[in-house]
C-alpha cells in the first residue's frame, strides 16, 4: 500500500514538472500576469460577442432549399461515372502501361 502511495506521488511530481517545463517554454513575451490580466479583461468587455458586429440586412436573409444547390456554376457532365466509361478509361491506361513496358 505504501510503494502505490510513493508511485502516486512520485507520477504527480514527474506530471507537475512537465507541465512547469511546458509552461517556461511557451511563456508569453509579457509575462504570465500580464496575459491572463488582459484575457480577463477582453472576456469581460464582451468584444468577441456577435451581436456586436454590424450586419446590414442584406447580409442575411432566408432562401429555399434549392437554391442552396443552385449556386454553382450549371455543369454539362453528369455528376458519377457510367460503367462504359470506367472500363474505356481502364483500358486506356491498361494500353498505355503496356506502351510504355514495351520500350
């Protein structure tokens, strides 16, 4: 019971050290005080709040569903490959690697 309690105690020591090491090595130029101060400050005056931002009523308005699938650009191609196709393309590339193995 008493080497679980040395273990326990020694992996908390070695967790702590960690953490102070990670700490020194990403300090801020300011200093810790200093940026936790100002953090609690921009959290305090709401200046990441987004009913602050300005919004016209242009920005934002309601639209159908179909309208979502209408805004790129009309495309001629179907959207999947028929199976003619595929087998044509492999054969293609199956003729060139052969082309190619042969020189």
């Amino acid at each position: 019971m008493t080497g679980a309690l040395v273990f326990m105690f020694l992996a908390a020591l070695c967790a702590t050290g960690v953490l102070l090491l990670l700490a020194a090595e990403r300090r801020p130029d300011t200093g810790w005080s200093t940026w936790w101060r100002e953090s609690v400050d921009a959290w305090r005056s709401d200046e990441l709040k987004v009913s602050r931002k300005d919004r016209r009523a242009g920005d934002v308005r309601d639209a159908p569903l179909a309208d979502l699938f209408s805004l790129g650009e009309p495309v001629d191609e179907p959207a999947y490959a028929r199976p003619e196709e595929l087998r044509s393309t492999i054969e293609q590339a199956r003729r060139q690697a052969r082309a190619v193995t042969r020189r």
